[in-house]
C-alpha cells in the first residue's frame, strides 16, 4: 500500500506532542527536586510553561498539517495530468514531497526551539533545565537578596522583581511592586500597607516580568536616588536598598486619643478606614508593657476599641491590636503605636474646689468629678468657666471666658460623671465656674483665687487705685496699666446687670479703625461678665486698652430704651 504525500501528517503531529511532554516532565521532576531541598514553589506561575508549549504545539500542528495538505493535493493532480516524468516515485513514496515534509518536520521545531530559547528569560520555569526566569542562577548568587534575608526587613518592601522577593526572601516584611512611572513612586510609598519601616529594593536587572520599558527602569532608578523621603541604606552589586526616612505623613492603620492615658478614664483606640476593612470575629486585643520589657495582654472580658486603665496600670505603657484586610485582601494584624505612661489621675492636692463637682487643676486643664450622677441629669447642663489670667508682657489682669457644654468631652465611670475643660497656657490668677440646667438655672457656683497670684494681683489693683480715680459715677474708674479699672464697693448683682458703654477718642483720627473713623471714637462697649468679678463685696471689673495714644475717654452704663439707649449714669476725663 502507498502512502499519499498528506498521509505524512502524522509524523509532523510527534514533533510538539514530544516537546510539550518533555516540558511537562522537566517541570514536575524540577518541583520533585523543589519539594525535596525545601526551595519555594510558588503556584501562580507554575503554568506558565504549560500554557506556552500548548500554544506552541497548535499553532505549528495546524501550519504542519495545512501546508501537507496543499502538498498533497498538488501531487495528486500532477499525477493525474502524467506528469510521472516531472514527479517521479521512489519506493512508494513521492521523492518532492519527502523531501519537503522532511525539511518542514525539521525547519519549524528548530526555529520555534530557538526563538523560545531567544525569549525563554521572560517565561519563569519554562524549562527547569535551561534554568530561565526565577529559577536563573542569579537570583541563587544575588547580593541583593543575601542581604535582604541578613536583614531580616519589616513592615513593607517595594520592588521592581517583588516576584523574586516573594520567592525568595523569606522575612516578616511584605513585598509589593514598585510603579514603572516615576510620578507615582510617591504615591506608592505614602499608601504602603501594614505598619513598620518600608524598604525599597532596585534590582539593577529586574525581572522581566513587569511590562515596563527600559527607559522607565531607567527613570524609576534615578526618581530614587532622588527622593528626599528616601535615604540609601546600602548600595549593593545588582541593586540598591532604601528606606523611608518618616512615616508620619502616611495614613497608619491604627491611633489612640491624643492625651496621654489616666486611671479612671477611657482611653481609645481608632482604626483607619481608609486602610482596609476590620474583620469580623477578631476581637480587639489589649495590652500593657513596653518594647523593651515585652508586653502582657490586659484581662479584659468584652473588648472593645475603649479602655479604662486601672490602678494597677499606672506607670505601664498601652497598646491595641486588631485584624483588618488590606485593599489587597491580605490579612494584615493592625497594632497602636504604645501610649504614653498610665498616669495616676487628679489627687487632692490637684483639688481647687469642692461642690456638687470636685474641680482639679493638673497643668493646664481643669478636671470636674461627681462621683455619684446620673447621665441623664447631666446630660445637657452646661458649665460657666471665666478664667482670670495676668499678661505675660504687660501685666495687664484679663479674663477669658470657657463656658462649655456637658456634651463635650465627658464620660461616666462606675457611677461618676466626669468632664474636662482645656485652659490657655497663661499665668493664672483665678478660677470661676458652675453648673447651669437645661433651662439656664443655676445649679451651683464656686470661685478659686490662687494665693501667690492673688497676691500678685491685690498688689496692681492696689498701686492703680491708690490714688484719685480718673473718673467718679456709679463706679470709680482708674487708670492701670494700659487697662481702665471698674471699682465699686459695696457692690450687688443688680449693679452689674447693665451694659458699660465705652467710647475713645484718639489723639490721631487715622489710629481708628476704618469702620471707626466715621463716628470719630472706638467703641468697646462691654458687659460686666466678659471683664469683671465679683468677691469680698466688691466688683471689679478690667478692661484693656488699645495701644494708640487716647486723648479723651467717655463711659458709663446705659439700658434699652425709646428710640435707643438711656443712660444711668455718665463719666468721663481727658481734654
């Protein structure tokens, strides 16, 4: 029987068929050989040889078998036309027709070997024993990853062969990609999950496998050496190692109250959304401790993103910890930077005041306790606070007024009401607060002068208004230092209770402010409350005065009336 030239397709057909089982066989003795010496396998990339001699083996069967084919079909017509003589036949077998079946079984398995091999660098693990890809004797000899596993790296590792990373360095950090446009470098530095330093590793050769071009390596390599964030920590022979030289500017995953931790009153911690989701299931964990001397988890029952440190935290350092996945799905543990030390909390001597609501002054911010309330009383009262301050430059006694709400900055702790009020850093002379309702009542009222400041201030008061007073009427009115002093003695609330008008005339018009300079004075109208005090039956009230040179001064108080203000009663001194 004899063969048509077409027939020969079944010997074309061996040619991938033979190449795609070796490739499978190198591959699955090279991860017999991974799995033996413990080297790392990694799944994602394992197929990729499969993938490329599958294709391979398509693509020339179906050019193998189409061009026999045509072959075929050729011969058979010539024979057909007798054209022996042309076509002659040798054993069976036309001699044309071998001899181009011969050359393309041999021509295409050749070229394709040899353009895998051209490319093969870009496939990892096409072929074990080629050695081509992750598996390349580089990476085995690569300083780079010699001392990135000495290192032992945390936090986050950027790279542009994050593949290798993967692969190869075994270390706490995670390893992503490095951006092929040098204008996103910053951007992927700043949004670098987990916690800790971040690294940034160049291998001068990459890896191939990121798609970018060589001119972007290029410029990648030099937006580096660049960077003000970064600082190099070693130049190496194929790369170079940096590190981030802050992390404060990036988002952290986790931060705590802004003040530092106290017995009795809720310390928290926040997660940051915009670092991931918090797991389900996962408590929160905290604990006590520091990282030099280690860190023991607190016995809490229920936790929850809040803590009310006790007394046997005082003096220990807080963290928090909770499990979130990143905007990769990484399950990533998220952990508080450690607090400042527990502090003790208010004592008595800190004490200023006794009520309804124990006041502590510790620093420069007022404590207010009630150890037995309810949150539903308090809710909604409010806290007249006036604060009596000397300036620091002139001298000058002034008044600022804090009132603030029970909303703000409060808490209740096993049965106590607690809240909390910020001064200005200033010399403080006084203190003077209380407790209003809902509807406004007073509820309580308490003044605190501290000794050696009111000392301090009894010493001004009494060297401004020694003498004569500059002005009589309702109140003797004085000229302090660089401030006009309200006196009147006895005094009652009902004296207070009307505005003080106040009106300067400047020796130089143009002093005045631009809204001012029509009327021709300044006004600095006032109520008693914003400067003024009460105490030993006196009333006393401090007003600063502008710094412009004032040549006439006019004041008094005065009442809503018909068609305007009626006075009460009227002074005033100057020319």
């Amino acid at each position: 029987m004899r063969l048509a030239v077409g027939d020969w397709w079944l010997v074309g057909l061996t040619t991938p068929v033979l190449l795609a089982l070796v490739m499978a066989a190198g591959h699955a003795l090279r991860r017999c050989s991974d799995r033996k010496s413990d080297a790392p396998v990694v799944s994602d990339v394992a197929w990729g040889p499969l993938r490329v001699f599958g294709g391979f083996a398509i693509a020339y069967l179906t050019l193998l078998v189409t061009a026999l084919l045509l072959m075929d079909g050729a011969l058979r017509y010539a024979r057909r036309r007798s054209l022996r003589r042309i076509v002659p036949r040798r054993r069976g077998v036309p001699a044309i027709g071998g001899g181009l079946a011969a050359i393309l079984m041999l021509a295409l398995p050749l070229q394709a070997a040899w353009l895998v091999v051209l490319h093969g660098r870009a496939i990892p693990l096409w072929n074990a024993g080629m050695q081509q890809g992750f598996v390349e004797p580089r990476w085995g000899k690569s300083e780079s990853l010699r001392y990135v596993l000495e290192a032992a790296l945390t936090g986050a590792t950027l790279s542009n062969a994050y593949g290798v990373m993967r692969l190869y360095a075994h270390s706490p950090a995670r390893h992503y990609g490095l951006p092929c446009e040098p204008d996103h470098l910053r951007s992927a530095l700043r949004n670098a999950p987990g916690a800790g330093d971040v690294h940034v590793l160049y291998f001068s050769e990459g890896d191939g496998q990121r798609g970018c071009s060589r001119q972007q390596d290029d410029d990648l390599r030099n937006a580096l050496s660049r960077e003000p964030l970064l600082e190099m920590v070693a130049e190496l022979a194929d790369g170079e190692l940096y590190r981030l030289r802050e992390r404060e500017f990036l988002p952290t995953a986790m931060f705590h109250s802004p003040d530092p931790p106290m017995k009795g009153k809720p310390f928290a911690a926040f997660f940051n959304k915009s670092r991931g989701q918090r797991l389900s299931g996962h408590p929160w964990r905290w604990e006590k401790g520091s990282d030099a001397d280690g860190w023991t988890s607190l016995p809490i029952q229920r936790p929850t993103y809040m803590y009310i440190p006790t007394a046997a935290d005082v003096g220990h350092r807080l963290r928090a910890s909770v499990y979130y996945a990143d905007q990769l799905g990484n399950r990533v543990k998220a952990i508080i930077k450690p607090s400042e030390p527990v502090q003790a909390g208010a004592s008595e001597a800190d004490r200023i005041l006794r009520s309804r609501y124990d006041v502590y002054l510790r620093g420069n911010r007022l404590t207010y306790e009630n150890r037995s309330c309810r949150w539903e009383d308090e809710y909604g009262t409010r806290f007249p606070l006036a604060v009596y301050s000397l300036d620091s430059e002139s001298g000058t006694p002034e008044r600022d007024t804090l009132d603030f709400a029970w909303s703000q900055s409060s808490w209740q702790n096993n049965g106590a009401c607690i809240t909390e009020r910020q001064l200005p850093d200033k010399d403080i002379v006084g203190i003077r607060t209380g407790q209003v309702d809902r509807d406004g009542n007073p509820l309580w009222e308490a003044e605190h002068w501290f000794e050696e400041s009111r000392r301090w201030l009894d010493g001004y008061l009494s060297s401004s208004t020694s003498g004569e007073p500059a002005a009589r009427g309702v109140f003797d009115i004085y000229l302090g230092a660089g401030s006009l002093i309200y006196v009147k003695e006895p005094c009652a609330r009902a004296d207070t209770e009307a505005m003080f008008f106040l009106h300067l005339i400047p020796a130089d018009e143009d002093d005045l402010p631009e809204e001012r300079k029509q009327y021709g004075f300044d006004n600095l109208d006032f109520i008693f409350d914003q400067h003024g005090e009460r105490f030993d039956g006196k009333c006393l009230a401090t007003v600063p005065l502008p710094a412009y040179h004032i040549s006439k001064i006019r004041t008094g108080q005065c009442v809503p009336g018909v068609g305007g203000f009626n006075h009460i009663w009227e002074a005033g001194f100057g020319r």
